[in-house]
C-alpha cells in the first residue's frame, strides 16, 4: 500500500477546517466525517458516504442512480424508511414515494460538495424528526477548497465525468457555482447511466448572523440489471454480470433550494432553514419475469412528480454553564402526484394500478435540556412532539378502491442521554429514544393512522488510553410494539408483530502514526419477531469493516489523501428461513495533489470477487414457461464489480 | 465471540426424493346404493406442490401459495411452497405410477395440493345395486386445484423422505353422486342427474386425497 512506502512522511495541516460545535456524543458508534474524511471515503456518489455510518449496510439492487437499499442495527429501512438523513438542515428523505416511504436518493447531491457528515446509529437527540427509527445523519454542504476546480476521468466501466467548480478566494465554503456530469456503459448489459448535477451557493455574514442559500439541480437516467436466478448463472445460461431482457431502467429528477441563517449572540443561539424542493421520478422493474403474467409479463412503471417545502427553526439558550436549553420547531408540506401500472414488454400500459394525488404535512416541536451538573456527568432530557396530516385523492387504487381520504398521525417521543466521566480516559454513555416513522399516505384511511414507533436504549464505553487509540463497546436494544409496514402489492398497511432487535459493537480507531487512522467496527444484530422468534429478513447479523484513512500525508512534492475500506458482511436471514451468502468487499480511493494538479484513483472490488449485492427468494419466470414453478429460488444482485476510475484535476 | 455466534444463519437446505401414484387397493368400490366394478379409470393430473401451510382461501396472485416480488425485491414474500413436481400424468388409476423426484428444501410441510388443468378424467365399470346392474361411463373435465392435502412432514436433508406416495380415494370422489340412471339410458354417465357437479366436487374434495411418507 501506498502509506507504507513513505515511512518519512510529514503531515501537512488541513488547508481549511472548519471546525463547530458538536452535540456530545449519545452512542460510542457515531462518527463525524470531516473534509478530508469524506475524500477519503471510497465510494463514487454521496450515498456512498453512509456506508461510514457505523453497523450499517447499503445494498443497491437496480442500476447507478436509484436509491440504496439500507441496513442498520438489525433493521431493513429499505430505500430510507428508518433512516433519517439531512443537509444544512433540510431533510433529504421523500416521503410517500411510490417507490417506498422516505426514499432516500442522495445521487442529486454532488460528491464534491459534502464537506462533512454526522452519521448516529440509533435515535436519542429530540431534534431527529420522521424515518429517525433507527439512525440519522446530517450532511454539511459546501466547497472545502478556494479557487477554480476541473476533474476529467475515466473508468474501466467504460465511465467518464467532468466536474467544474469554483469557489471565490475570499468566501467561505458555502459561496460555489459547480457543475458534474458523468455517464458510463458500466460492467455488463443493462448498466449504462447518465448524471448531471449543478449546484450554486452563497455564504456571508451580517453581523452576527451567518447567511447561506443553496441550489442544486440534478437529472439521471439508468438502466437496472435487476435480479437474475442463480440457477441460470449455475446452469451458464447467464453470465454473473448479465441481465434479464427489459430489466428496468429509470428517471431521475430533483432541484433542491434552501436558505439558512445562523445566529449567536451571548448565551443565545438560533438556526433557521426555509427550503423547497422539486421532485420527479420514473422507476421501470420487473423482478419476476413472466411469473405473475404469462402474456404481458410483471413489468411495472412508477411514476412520482412531487414539490416540497418546509422549514426548522432551532433555538438554543444557554443561562449558566451547567445548563442550556434548546428547542425547535419544524414543518414540511409535500404535495405529490403518482402512478403505477403494469407495462407489457414494449413498455405499453396494460393495467393501471395507482392514480393518487398526495397532500401530506407534518409539524413538530420539540424541547431539550442539557445539564451538566458536575464536570464528570453530563445529561440531556428531551421531548419531542409530531404531528402528520394526510389529504389524499384516489383516482385509481387496485388495492384500496377509489376516492378522498384524510387522516391524522400524532407522535410523542421522549429522548434522553446520559454521559459520565467525559474528560477520563474512560466514558461511559447511555441513552434512550422513541423513534417514529410517519404513515405512507397511500394507505392510510380516513381517520388515525398508524404512526410506527420504535423505543431504543443504548449503553456504551469510549476509552481513550493515549491520545492514539480510542477504543469502543457497546450494547443496543430496539423495541417495536407492533411493527407497521405497508404492503405494496396490497396497498394495505400491516401489522406483523412485536419485535426486538439487541445487539452489541466492538471497535477501535487507531493512529499508528499522525498521518494514518485505522479504523474496526464490528456490529451485531438479532433482530427477531418476538412471538415466533423468526429472525427479521434481510437485516445484517453481522458486519465488520476495517478503513484504512491517510490524512494530508505529505512526500516531496505530493500531497496524499487515501483511504480504503474492507467489510465483511455474514449471512443473512432471508424470508422463509433461508439465508444469504457471505460478503467480503475492498475499496480503494487515493488523492495525490502536486501543487495544482490531482490526480485521484478510485477502485471498488479491489480483490474483483464475484459478491452478490442483494439476495433473494422467491419464485420468478423469465422464459415465460406454461407451468413456471412456485418454489421460491434464490436470485441475486450482482454487486460492484472491479472498476478503477482515474480522475486528472487542476485546482487553481 | 458471541458476535461470531450471531454470524451463524440456520438456512434451508435443498432435498429431493421420489414420490409415486398408488394405484387403487381394490378395483370394486363400495358407493352409494351398491358397489361399482372399476374396468378402466384415468385421471390426467398436472403440478404437484408441498406448502408449509395451509392455503388462504382467496388467491393473492391466482395461486394463493405462490410468493411474489411484483413491486420490490424486498418487498416480496417467499411464499408457502417448499416442494415442487411440475409436469402432467395420465394416470391409470388402477396401476402404479412413478411421477417423478420432487425438489424441496428443508422444513415443515403441512399441505400438499394437485393442480387439475382441464384434467380428463373417465370412469368406466359396472354399477351394481340389488335390483340390478348398469353400465357406467363417466367422463368430464375437471378443472381446479386441490390444496390441502393433509402432510405431515418434516425435510431434512440429512434424511430425505425414502418415497412420497399419493392415492386417489375414488370411492370417495365418488360418493357425492347419487348414483341413478335418471335419463333412464340403461347406463350411468354424466348426463344422470347432478353426476357431473358432484363428480367435479368429489375429485377436488382434500378428502379424496392422501399424501403420505413411505413407512
């Protein structure tokens, strides 16, 4: 590797760090990604800086541009359900998306532009609003270096990409005008996608308030591979890398706009966020085949054209040293319009299935009250407080007929955390926290509707022996009452039981030397039905992964940032007790700048094994055969393969 | 170390064995009002299914048992099924018939069920009674599934199940009609009566079906 050759090497200081206030830890496992951790964080898109989240695994099933699939402490939050994620303020999951509640797509986002990450397994701060069920995350937006930026690259996935950014030398990292675009045939057929992202920004201060708009505007179009059997890979009537005829593909829109002012005078601090947001998606699949519909085929095209607005607005008092007091309001209102239908295999509708326009908002407050009563012990109890309204319009619905609805959801969730001994080499941490997730418009009726509500404790230790290591444990229990999911095929809400999820993490961050961090987690979850004690499908039981950072590490002239990431991932619990297979992934990201010139190396699948992204069973056809079977098989995701991408850039 | 433990998932295993069609134990029936002397009985059957459970009584997607992942492939269930024949038999109803080896995988079965697609099935023998003696020519399509058929059964792929065997009880199916020569034709078809309603009922009744592990 390449930092073990340079065994003189010197660190530089970080050109710009910009350093805030972080609220204290809840949990031994969250992790702040600075600047030069998010460059050296392997992976090609934002979303691909989640998978730093601690315990958490994301699985993409359909082609460069959808959303992930997400993991995290025994829960499969799908396209983001359970996960809640922002930037500057402004929550980034959709909700009600036809293609499933708080889908989170972080492709509109440029890479470049992510300056920083907050990323909490679990929910324990009364800030975390709707999908905080089992974790959040916070993006910090912005242009890390001055100046005038160009990167022109290229892939062996037969991939190239363009960015041009610009960052003014006297402003700070939130004044930026930039523009991205890739494209890509990508390994195998029905791979190729195209993406261009824009993005402006302007910062400044009027005495002490700190003011910032953002705009970015993006625009995708993929094809999906879909699934493919694994006998026919077995049989070698298909290639690992190969897809189905009409797989899928999609389109891919979203303009995001916010205006942020930040205030702090004497003990009082405020942060306001207004945002809008438009919203349009195109999604076509077909995981079966021929199974359901021998003539047509199962295809189905989703479509959701949806605009959003919304604001927070957080207040923070701080009337003594060993007290403060903080609280906010926020609300959004989405305004959305989406359809579903069954596709033949020209892409001609055949059976329309969802027509419903969706009105949907929800308010919230929330209060919290750090104390900090004594130098070793520190605490903070909160209470937040949610309510969602739904205005729905079904046009077309297989499922649930035809005609309005309205309904209500409220939330109570109270959070707490306790931290003693933060200043001794060893800290102590517990925490407790409801998280909810608001209820798909699409299903509910008129009336209350179900709100899903999760209670979560934690209990973890930080120890600190020297300045280089810092070592980490901890135990974590959710509990869910009666877990609610909506059934799309069904369109009706489901109650599928009580269920727990308990498990435990081990880790370590360690710098040998200055300009190197290693980095261990391994995170355990048994995630189970709690009257029949099945396991939940699909969520990791075990995951570990080992990242290797380099930070400015310096030899003669070049500057290096590096970073790679190894994880392992153990079988997982799959529907109708089978199991997936094992994972083991490495990926490679290496910076090296010459003065104004960089040149960036990205390799995923180092190793180029053949690992399956996403496995399933369940019965498909995609021949098209009189009689298909019903027995469920396995059909899997082929996942990344070995790609390497070299980027050339100047920086002036 | 108990994080490696967690690390371990119980998963099916695939199994497969054979399963046969027995014939008829007697070529006389007892039915009702008399007995019948069976010279000739086919049935044509098609897909057989082992599920874990019993059936719903309303189709999800046409076949209730079946799993699906029409939306997502998260989203989808693995369905009931666990074992699988697919194919189509003209059985003789009076001989053994070997159908074939079923793929399964590990676990409980509870049901099983047998797919009737436009299914010919003829009966011809002679019905006796005390007052007399009629032919009878039975023939009609029948067109259903049986499902739960009582199974149970546990697969281990560490021991396979020797044989599965599946009868058809056709005194049984039989034993619905009412067993008249009613268009007074001197024979007994499915012209007589409600003969071709009960006849569609009795071949698709669960309890004209056996499935059972070879002892």
């Amino acid at each position: 590797m390449l930092w073990f050759s340079v065994a003189f090497a010197q660190t530089l200081p970080s050109e710009e760090v910009v350093v805030e206030a972080k609220d204290p830890p809840a949990s031994a496992a969250e992790r702040e990604l600075d600047a030069t951790r998010v460059v050296a964080t392997p992976g090609r898109s934002t979303d691909d800086l989640l998978r730093a989240t601690r315990g958490l695994h994301q699985s993409q099933h359909s082609g460069h541009g959808k959303a992930f699939q997400y993991f995290l402490r025994g829960f499969d939050a799908v396209h983001g359900a359970d996960l809640s994620i922002s930037a500057e303020g402004v929550p980034l999951n959709e909700v009600s998306n036809v293609h499933g509640h708080g889908y989170l797509d972080l492709h509109f986002i440029p890479r470049q532009l992510v300056t920083g990450a907050s990323l909490r397994p679990g929910v324990f701060r009364a800030s975390v609003g709707d999908f905080g069920v089992a974790g959040s995350g916070e993006l910090s937006l912005g242009l890390a270096n001055p100046g005038l930026q160009l990167q022109i690259g290229g892939g062996t996935d037969l991939s190239g990409r363009f960015t041009m950014a610009w960052r003014p030398a006297d402003r700070g990292p939130g004044t930026f005008a930039m523009v991205d675009a890739e494209a890509g045939h990508g390994v195998g057929p029905s791979r190729k996608w195209e993406q261009v992202r824009a993005a402006v920004g302007i910062d400044g201060q009027i005495g002490n308030t700190a003011v910032r708009t953002f705009a970015l505007a993006y625009r995708g179009r993929f094809d999906s591979p879909g699934v493919l059997r694994e006998s026919d890979v077995d049989k070698g009537t298909r290639r690992f890398y190969d897809a189905y005829d009409n797989a899928g593909d999609g389109v891919s829109a979203r303009a995001l706009a916010g205006f942020r002012l930040e205030h702090r005078r004497n003990d009082w601090s405020l942060d306001s966020t207004a945002w809008a947001g438009w919203r349009s998606l195109e999604l076509r699949q077909n995981f079966t085949g021929f199974y359901v519909n021998a003539e047509q085929g199962d295809a189905v095209v989703q479509t959701h054209e949806a605009l959003s607005a919304g604001a927070r607005l957080v207040i923070g008092w701080t009337p003594a040293d060993w007290i403060a007091v903080r609280g906010g309001v926020d609300g959004r209102f989405d305004h959305a319009d989406q359809t579903e239908a069954g596709i033949d295999t020209t892409g001609k509708v055949w059976d329309p299935r969802i027509d419903t326009r969706i009105d949907q908002s929800s308010m919230g407050a929330w209060v919290s009250v750090p104390l900090r009563p004594r130098p070793w012990f520190d605490l903070e109890a909160g209470l937040r407080t949610q309510v969602f309204l739904m205005d729905l319009d079904r046009r077309i619905d297989a499922g649930l007929g035809t005609g309005p609805a309205k309904a209500s959801a409220p939330v109570l969730a109270p959070r707490a955390r306790l931290r003693l001994f933060a200043d001794s080499p060893v800290t102590v941490l517990l925490a407790y926290g409801r998280g909810f997730r608001s209820p798909e418009a699409r299903g509910v009726e008129q009336g209350r509707a179900p709100v899903s509500k999760s209670d979560g404790t934690e209990l973890s230790v930080l120890v600190r022996p020297d300045d280089h290591v810092d070592l980490r444990a901890g135990a974590f229990g959710t509990w869910i009452s009666n877990e609610i999911v909506f059934d799309h095929a069904a369109a009706r809400f489901l109650t599928t039981g009580a269920t727990r999820r308990l498990g435990a993490y081990v880790g370590a961050t360690v710098h040998p030397v200055a300009w190197l961090e290693v980095d261990l987690d391994v995170t355990a979850s048994d995630g189970r039905y709690r009257a029949t004690q099945e396991l939940i499908p699909y969520a990791p039981r075990l995951l570990a992964v080992l990242g290797l950072t380099t930070e400015a590490l310096v030899t003669g002239p070049v500057v290096w940032t590096a970073g790679t990431r190894t994880w392992w991932l153990g079988p997982r619990p799959l529907p109708g007790g089978f199991a997936s297979h094992t994972q083991f992934v490495t990926d490679v990201t290496v910076s090296a700048r010459v003065r104004s010139w960089t040149v960036d190396l990205d390799i995923d699948n180092v190793f180029a094994s053949r690992w399956r992204d996403g496995e399933f069973f369940y019965a498909s056809d995609f021949v098209g055969t009189d009689s298909p079977s019903a027995l469920p098989a396995r059909h899997f995701t082929a996942g990344s393969p070995f790609v390497a991408r070299l980027g050339f850039g100047f920086r002036g | 170390m108990i994080l490696l433990l967690l690390a371990c998932v119980d998963a099916r295993r695939p199994l497969t064995f054979p399963i046969r069609y027995a014939e008829l134990p007697s070529a006389t029936l007892v039915v009702p009002g008399g007995t019948l002397q069976v010279d000739a009985a086919t049935l044509q059957i098609s897909d057989l299914h082992l599920q874990t459970e019993p059936s719903a009584s309303t189709a999800f997607w046409g076949f209730p048992w079946a799993s699906s992942a029409v939306a997502h492939p998260g989203h989808e269930f693995a369905g009931s099924v666990r074992g699988e024949l697919i194919g189509e038999w003209d059985l003789d109803l009076l001989a053994p018939t070997e159908l074939g080896v079923v793929d399964a995988y590990e676990g409980s079965i509870a049901t099983g069920s047998v797919l009737l697609d436009e299914a010919q099935w003829v009966v011809r023998g002679t019905y006796t009674t005390a007052s007399g003696s009629w032919p009878v020519d039975l023939q009609l399509t029948v067109d259903g599934v049986v499902t739960n058929i009582p199974l149970d059964l546990e697969l281990n792929a560490d021991t396979p199940p020797a044989e599965l065997v599946l009868h058809l009880d056709l005194a049984q199916a039989l034993s619905f009609s009412s067993w008249q020569d009613t268009d007074a034709d001197g024979s007994i078809t499915v012209q007589d009566g409600p003969f071709l309603n009960t006849m569609n009922f009795g071949l698709t009744s669960t309890s004209s079906w056996v499935l059972e592990e070879t002892p």
